[in-house]
C-alpha cells in the first residue's frame, strides 16, 4: 500500500516539475483538473484549441490571404494596362477576349425576372417607378407612338422611322435603361434592356426623360419626339434587338 502511495506521489511531483517548464518555456498550461485526471485514469495529454494565426484573430480571416489576393488583383490591373500599351499583333486576341468580356452588358432585366419567377416578388433593393396615368396590362406591348412609318427596316437593316403626331415617347416593354447617350445621326437615344435579354431602341428624341439603369414599366414616358422645324408632326427611331441581331419593330407591333 506503501509503494502505491509513493508512487502516486511521485507522479505528482513529476507533473509540478513539467507544468513549471511549461510556464518558463511560453507555453499553454495544462488546466489541473485535465492533469489530475490523467493521472488518475491514464489519459493523454490535452491541447486546447487554438482561434487561429496570431492568437486571437477571426479564424476565418487571414492576413496573408487578403494581402495575397490585393496584390494579384493589382497584378491583374497592371496587366491588362501593359496588354493595351503594347500593340503587338500576337496580343490582338488576346486584347479581343479582354474587350469583349468587358463590354458584355450584365443582364438587369433577365436577373430581375428570374427573381420574380422564383420568388414571386420583385427585388426590393432595385427602384421601381408607378406610372399611375397609364396602366397597360403585362401581356401586351405599348406602341412607342402611333404614326406613319417613313423610313423602313430594310433601309438600314436595323430599324425604323416613326413620323407621329404625338409629342412622347413610351416604353415598348418594362425593363431597365441601358444606355442613354447621343448615337451619331440617331441623336438623343435610349436603350432599354427587357426579361427576355431583349433591347429596344429609342431615337431622334427631343428630350430624354428616364437615366441610366432606371426601371421603367410597360407604357411609361422614354422621352419626347424631336420637332422638326416648320412642321406640326415629329419624328422618332425604334429599333429592336435580340441578341446581336436587329429584327423588323413592324413584324412586333403596329405604328398606323
């Protein structure tokens, strides 16, 4: 009985002399409780977990990391700046794929109506504007303006002439305003983005009345028709575009 007790002792004394050791090295203490039942029941020794690199930082940042990807994307900037500084021929694809992944337009309006289609409501961080004059039902398009067709597709192969005797322009189709911008002989335009990932084209206006990336509803004022001088009928350009390709607006809807 004499022997056991010495021996427990012992094993005491031994673990005093580690966990002294430990304290002197730095390193974590083993809590005594965790100690005493190792001695106790011959269990290992217990490591705590640790948060993380440096000791009290979020486990789920890292330093190295964030650094790491600021100075790849630093990187990429300065190589995308030297691949357009440098007009070598066996870069041009290069720069093409570049380009174009760049002018890709992001999808608004077929973003927005998948939401809709899955979730049953609009996204509600996006502004959504009531036009409370005029309600057209969802099912139909609205004519930009009623008038006579002056200049054919097949003129340009991209769109029509519209002369009218109404003064505004409205939206064929809700969707969200893609560009605003003033496009050579077509003047003032508007482009709106729809569901589907159409677009339709809206020129020659007077005035513009909508801005870049507002949502627009089905019938709602674009803009007005430019006057020409010395006439009481006014002038506008449509076009609708599908993909990369225009297609005839009169085979959609009717302008007379």
């Amino acid at each position: 009985m004499s022997n056991r007790a010495n021996e427990i002792r012992k094993r005491i004394a031994r673990r005093k002399r580690e966990k002294h050791t430990i304290h002197t090295s730095g390193k974590k203490v083993v809590p005594t409780f965790l100690a005493n039942d190792e001695e106790r029941y011959g269990g290992s020794t217990y490591t705590p977990l640790e948060s993380g690199p440096g000791n009290g930082g979020h486990p789920l940042f890292r330093k190295e990391v964030f650094i790491f990807k600021i100075l790849l994307s630093a990187l990429l900037f300065l190589s995308v700046g030297i691949l357009f500084k440098n007009q070598s021929p066996q870069l041009d694809q290069i720069r093409h794929f570049v380009t174009s992944t760049m002018e890709n337009e992001f999808q608004f309006a077929a973003v927005t109506k998948w939401y809709e289609e899955q979730f049953g409501s609009p996204l509600t961080l996006l502004p959504i504007k009531q036009n409370d004059t005029e309600k057209v039902s969802p099912d139909k398009y609205a004519v930009p303006a009623v008038g006579k067709v002056t200049e054919t597709f097949e003129v340009n192969g991209q769109g029509i002439m519209v002369e009218t005797d109404s003064k505004v322009v409205k939206a064929l189709n809700e969707g969200y305003v893609l560009e605003v911008a003033t496009k050579g002989e077509l003047g003032k335009t508007v482009v709106i983005q729809h569901g589907d990932g159409s677009e339709t084209w809206y020129g020659n206006l007077g005035t513009v009345d909508v801005k870049l990336y507002d949502y627009v509803e089905t019938g709602q004022e674009v803009g007005t028709v430019m006057d020409p001088e010395g006439d009481n009928k006014g002038t506008y350009y449509f076009a609708i575009k599908q993909g990369e390709t225009f297609i005839d607006p009169i085979q959609v809807i009717k302008f007379e």
